[in-house]
C-alpha cells in the first residue's frame, strides 16, 4: 500500500513538473508520456475545445492509473510498426504508379508521401530509442 501512494505522489508531482516544462524531450517513459499529455491539456484549454479537454483529462487520469515501462515499450513498439507499415504501402503506390507509366505529376505526389512516411517512421524510432 506505502508503495503505491508513493508511486501515486510521484505520478502528481512529475506530472506538475512535466505540466511546467514545454520540451518533454528530455524525460522518458511514464513521465514523457504525462509531460506531453499535459502539453496537450494546455492547448486544449487554450482553444477552450470542451470535447477535447475531458479526453486529455480521461488519459491523463488512465495514464496516472496504468502506465509501466512495459505498456510505454508496447506503445512505441506499435507505434513504430504502424509507421512502417504505412512506409511499406507507400513504397509499394509509388512502385505500381511507376510500373503503370502515371504520370510525372501523380509519381511526384505518391513520391512526396512516401517521403513524409518515412520522415514520420524515423520520428517512431528516434522517440523508441528515447524510451
């Protein structure tokens, strides 16, 4: 029980520090995690978005009650699935439109997502290595 109210008062205040800080960068796991979601609440409640600022609110609470290293770890290791997915099915659009003679245009806008792709997936896996 002692461990767990210690764990509870350590989410809070990391949570207030991580709330005090614009660069979540610098944290890791749970703690990133709040920092951002947190980061997420202020702009919410800035643009006075109702409907957004209670889901903000939702996960931070589930955050405070669920987060491990291990469901961080999972989260990212989807996330970075996800993104290469999508690199790979943008690979293959360009390949076929290629293959299929399209033209310049349509090649070079098929070519720009698949760069914008691969720019989100290194995104993932600069932030995995950061966990």
């Amino acid at each position: 029980m002692k461990l767990k109210t210690i764990f509870t008062v350590l989410l809070f205040t990391v949570s207030f520090i991580g709330f005090s800080q614009s660069n979540c960068t610098t944290l890791k796991g749970c703690e990133r995690k709040l920092c951002e979601l947190n980061t997420k609440l202020t702009a919410a409640k800035k643009a006075g978005n109702q409907n957004q600022i209670k889901g903000v609110e939702d996960a931070i609470a589930q955050t405070k009650k669920n987060c491990t290293t291990k469901t961080v770890n999972k989260d990212l290791d989807k996330k970075v699935k996800e993104k290469q997915q999508k690199v790979n099915e943008r690979t293959a659009d360009l390949n076929e439109a290629i293959k299929d003679k399209e033209s310049k245009k349509k090649i070079d806008k098929k070519r720009k997502k698949l760069n914008e792709a691969k720019a989100d997936l290194n995104k993932a896996l600069a932030e995995q290595k950061t966990k």
